[in-house]
C-alpha cells in the first residue's frame, strides 16, 4: 500500500464540530469565528487577533497596518479614523512615490504567494538567501541583503517565514529596527516539549489556576505582527484561513482598525470550528510527531545525506522531516517510488523553486536537493517503520 507525503490530522473531535456547525447552519463567520480567537488566545496570550480567510489576507492586513503608521506620522495622512487602504476597499491612500519606494525583505524559500501580495501593495521584494544548515534567514544574511538594496529603496517590513518548522533568531532580527513579521504557520508549537508517562504528573494542571506549568509559561514572540497559517499543510489546520494577531496592546491597536473589514475577509465558522479543536490537540499532535522523528533521525544517521539543525536544540516542533542531498533528487524519487512511498521536493512551492532570485545562490541549489518523507501523527506504526528503512537505504 502507498504512503502517502501527507495527511491532514482529522479525527473524529474535529468531524463532530464540523458537523455540529453544519447542522446549526451557522457555517460563515460568527460565533465560532469569535471562540476560535478566544482559544487561541488561551495558548498564545496575545493583545489582540484576527481570524482571517487566508494567509494572504493575514499578509496584506499585516503590512497594510504597518503602512497606516507610516501615514499617520505623514501630511498626506487620513485623519478620519478608518481604515486606510484595506483590502476592502483596494486603494492605497499613500502619496504617489512612496509606496513605489517601499521594499520588504523576505527569504528565497518563503511560500510563492508572498510576491503576488507584495505585488498587490506595490512593496519591492529584497530576496534574502540562508545557509546550508539552516532553512532560515540570519541577521547576519539580512543585512548583507539589505546593504545591496538598490538606491532609493526604504525597508519597511522583514517578512520572517519560520520554513519547515524551524525558528530563526527573531529576537536579534528585530534589533535592527526594522518593522518585523513573524509566520509561524509551519512552526507553530515549537516551544512545546512532548510529553511522555513520567512528565504527566510533573504537567499536571496547578490547583489555583487549572492549567499546567506550561500553559501558564506564556509564548512571546519578537514580530510587531504574527501570521498563523490554518491551511491543509500547515501545522494547525482549518481547511484554509489564518490568524494573525499582536502579542503587545500598541500594536493590537493597529490591528483593531481592520475590525469593520466586510465578513468575507473573515474566516467561516465551519474552518472555525475545525480549528477550534486542533489547538486542543496540539499537544498530543507534537508528542506524536517526535516519536516519528526519533525514528527517522536515527535512520538518517546511516545516510551521507544531511538534516537542518535547529538553532535552539529540542525547540523543535517536527513539522517535516526533510533531507539534503548528496545525490541527485531524480533519482532517490525513483527509488522512493520503487517502495511505494511518496516523497516531494521540500521547497518547489516556494519563491525560489517559482522565480529565479539574483544573490540567492544557497537557496536556489536547496531546491534542486532537498525532499520531503511522509511526516504526519496519522502515520501509522508498520509505515513509520517503511519509511525509516527507505532513508536507511537511500542512493
């Protein structure tokens, strides 16, 4: 039998409150929209968020709030209070020029959609490379990026895309002053560690509050915005939409102007409700997703083939498990085949592997040479097993 590169984590929690929401016939944005937002705020303690139709309307909304601040502090500024240049209404208020002058840095292996929103804005995209190690940018790489902008260039916006899971330094990103984004559709839970028999007692929820030691830690990130992509890959699913949200109240205030946005911006209840009960399971999710992982990076240390590292060691929420080749990608395809496993190409989908990016030499060879093995909690057992003799074995 096949095993598949990829299956959606839906059980029966997650069927039953779709169908719940089917038979209310409550199915566009409304109140599951609302308790969505609410739960998910249980988990990241945020200031404020929005649940949106899609990881590019969360983009957009990003940088469009960025760019409100820039023309509150400008003459040609709108005073009226609203909403300036939403994607409702499909203007951008700014003055001719400036918006022309605007660049956004973003890496070479974000998700293609990117450039189509930048587009959209009017915002240049600065094509940032990273390092054979590590699928992320440095600050090291975004300033060698942004040293060569062209002339005339203002950056307003790093656009940090946390790729296959792993969690660049945003901290030190966001000390160079500049407006940062963090997408945390593909890393969301890294900072949840798996629990076994022994750490569920040590987890177990504190009488005062009810929740456990780690529920009460809090998350902070380092982003002006976060964007958490609900889509079929990510690693929370809703069937499509996205949440994008500020830790901080200043910055939540910006986000507030996009409230009146019309519902169809808005993420439908029924997506709602399927995304209600995948932060639910989130930790049963990611102790599962390191048992797999376990498995597959012992495999792998029999190959000549290499792995990412993460920065910080166990922050890590396994959302693949990916390989760099030392061999052509054509034929361990083939050999994959053979076996009946699927595997893919880690980064076709991205900017690199759709355009060609100048000054992205790393990048653009980590295209031509990394894949994908099947790396889901609905994996079962003896496949597990299947996939771990077939990266033992690779050419």
């Amino acid at each position: 039998m096949k095993i598949e590169i990829y299956s959606p984590t839906i059980r029966r929690k997650e069927m039953d409150s779709v169908l719940t929401a089917m038979v209310e016939e409550k199915i566009g944005p409304g109140e599951r929209n609302r308790l969505l937002i609410q739960t998910a705020k249980e988990q990241l303690h945020f200031d404020y968020a929005l649940a949106l139709r899609s990881p590019a309307v969360a983009l957009f909304t990003a940088l469009k709030a960025l760019s409100s601040v820039n023309l509150q502090n400008s003459p040609q500024g709108n005073t009226n209070g609203g909403v300036q240049g939403s994607p409702e209404s499909g203007q951008d208020n700014s003055a001719e020029g400036q918006a022309a002058s605007k660049a956004a840095v973003i890496s070479a292996l974000s998700p293609r959609y990117y450039l189509q929103v930048l587009q959209d804005l009017n915002i240049t995209p600065l094509y940032c490379d990273v390092s054979f190690d590590f699928p992320c940018m440095s600050r090291e790489l975004i300033e060698n990026t942004i040293a060569k902008k062209p002339q005339g260039l203002e950056v307003c916006a790093i656009v940090l895309h946390h790729t296959l899971g792993f969690t660049p330094d945003a901290a030190s990103i966001a000390e160079l002053g500049i407006p940062v984004i963090e997408d945390i559709s593909q890393s969301y839970g890294s900072w949840l560690k798996p629990i076994n028999k022994k750490d569920k007692q040590e987890d177990a929820p504190s009488p005062s509050t009810g929740k456990s030691e780690k529920e009460e830690t809090g998350v902070k990130f380092s982003g002006i915005f976060c964007i958490l992509g609900l889509e079929e890959r990510d690693m929370l699913t809703s069937g499509g939409g996205a949440l994008l949200f500020a830790m901080n109240r200043k910055e939540g205030m910006l986000l507030r102007n996009f409230a009146g946005l019309a519902d169809e911006y808005f993420m439908p209840d029924i997506n709602s409700a399927l995304a209600i009960v995948q932060f639910k399971e989130l930790h049963r999710n990611i102790t599962r997703r390191h048992e797999i992982a376990e498995v597959f990076i012992q495999a792998s240390l029999r190959t000549r083939h290499k792995r990412f590292i993460p920065i910080n060691d166990g922050e890590y929420c396994n959302y693949a498990f990916s390989l760099v080749l030392e061999t052509g990608l054509k034929d361990v395809t083939a050999y994959a085949r053979k076996k009946e496993i699927e595997i893919e190409n880690a980064f076709e989908n991205t900017i690199a592997g759709s355009v060609h990016c100048d000054n992205c030499p790393v990048s653009s060879s980590l295209v031509m040479r990394t894949v994908l093995f099947p790396m889901y909690p609905r994996l079962r057992s003896q496949d597990v097993e299947r996939v771990s003799r077939l990266i033992m074995t690779l050419p």
